[in-house]
C-alpha cells in the first residue's frame, strides 16, 4: 500500500530523512537508512525490510506503483515535479531522483547464525574498513559468492551508511549483518563453536591462499588496505592467509581481496571428491 503526497512544502518533518543525508549519526540514533538510485530502491521494495517513504519524481510513480502496491505497510509516496526541487531537499545533484528511506532491520545473533546455516558455513568479517564505499563492495560480493552472514567489527563503517548501501547495489538486504561489540570477541566466540577464522592479511609469508582449505565451516577476516588487520584481530584469527602477487605490489582493495578469496572458498566447497 502506499499514499502519494506531492512536496509543496520542504519543510515537512517526514522529509528529515532526505534533508539530512550528510548527518548519518542522527539516521543510526532513529535506526534508518536510505537507499538511492533505481535498482536499489527496487531492491528494497522486493526486500522483507520495513519501509517507511520513498522519494520519486512524478513522471516515474507509475513505474513504481506495482511494488508500492504489493507491500503490506503504508508507505508514504513523496512525489516531485522538479528535479531542483529534489536537489534542493536533499543538497546535491542526483542523478535518477530515487530515494528511500527503510527501518534498518534487527540484528541476528551469533546463536542465531549458526542454527539457520547450514555447513559448512561461510561468513565474513570485517575490520577497520571506515570508507563506506568499500564497506557496501564487499557485502555485494558476500552476496555474489554465498556468504551466509556479513561481521561488522566496532571499528568499520556500518554498512546501512547511505553510501555503503549504494554501492552494495541493494544486495546487503540480502545479507545478514551483525555489527559487533568488539570483534576479537566475536571471533573467539565463532572459534569456540567451531568456526576457523582466517585473516587475509597480505603481510604473510606463511600461507598462501591455495594452500588454504576453506572446505569447514570458517569466517574469513577482511582488513583495511595498506595497514590491514589489526594485531588484537589477527591474534583471534587461527591463521593468516595471503594472496600471491607481484613483489612491486603489497596489498589489494579489500573489494579485490575479497573477491579472491570468496571466489576460492567457493570453487573447494563446489569440487567433487
């Protein structure tokens, strides 16, 4: 169900959301995030996330009526006629003129992961990744290669960071995400139950990924380029792995990293004995 209301007015406390873009910490406090662009917002209608408005120009409602339709909330529709006035609201230039802002959805627990999984499970970790831009990356690629559960450690980026979600390309509605505490616990708790942990750090000389089997249940930690994970997580980890590159080279996006490594664990899980 939804109800269109035109913007005569920018000042409508329903439009907070959209006019505080810049302010994340204020959306983390009301536990909200917004999604933006075209596919993302579809995305998020198809998703079971809770809806709260979504922001489109008048000559594309038609376009989204159906998925409007078919949700069960009452979503309020904000229909704009002029894209400056969008741009007004929202204090940038935007391209599709497509927004939406959703209730961020509860965290699963630990407990909770693990009974809902089947093994050999796959999850991810991540640690000290502050751009929300690579934060989004690599839940989209958790998604494309079959991670079951996405760990966000206290000192990364969330990843319903409006950024995060536009560059996860809406896949993160997807993806469970436990954002955590502290880290190092976490990864002692998901030792304790029976999940290797394995850092990809490329400061390694120990093992390198194909020597790596990924094969029981195990949760691959991610860090920052350049200074990677940190000491506190790596000494959680059971080991460290890292990918084999060029000497002129010491270190991958954490997106490419990820990639490599998921595609991997994903290629031993798929192979016949």
């Amino acid at each position: 169900m939804f109800h269109v209301q035109r913007i005569a007015n920018l000042d409508l406390p329903e439009l907070a959301p959209y006019r505080t873009l810049k302010l994340a910490h204020e959306h983390r406090e009301r536990g909200i995030f917004v999604a933006e662009g075209d596919k993302v917002v579809h995305r998020l209608l198809a998703s079971a996330l809770e809806i709260i408005s979504v922001l489109v120009p008048e000559h594309r409602l038609a376009e989204y009526e159906p998925a409007l339709e078919s949700r069960a909330e009452n979503i309020l529709t904000f229909s704009v006629t002029e894209k400056r006035v969008l741009e007004e609201l929202v204090g940038f230039e935007m391209f599709q003129g497509v927004m939406a802002v959703a209730k961020i959805p509860a965290p699963p627990s630990l407990a909770e992961l693990l009974a809902t999984n089947p093994a050999p499970r796959l999850f991810v970790a991540a640690d000290g990744l502050t751009s929300a831009e690579n934060v989004g990356v690599l839940a989209r690629n958790c998604v494309a290669f079959n991670a079951q559960a996405l760990f966000v450690g206290e000192t990364s980026a969330s990843p319903f960071l409006r950024r995060a979600v536009r560059n996860s390309m809406g896949t993160v509605f997807q993806l469970p995400v436990l954002e955590t505490k502290s880290l190092v616990a976490t990864l002692v708790e998901l030792r304790a139950c029976g999940v290797r942990c394995v850092a990809a750090h490329p400061h390694t000389d120990k093992k390198f990924l194909l020597q790596a089997s990924f094969k029981t249940d195990t949760c691959i930690v991610f860090g920052a380029e350049g200074n990677g994970i940190s000491p506190a997580v790596l000494a959680a980890c059971d080991e460290a792995v890292a990918i084999p590159m060029a000497p002129t080279v010491d270190s991958l996006n954490v997106a490419s990293a990820a990639a490599v490594f998921l595609y991997e664990a994903q290629r031993q899980r798929s192979r016949r004995d």
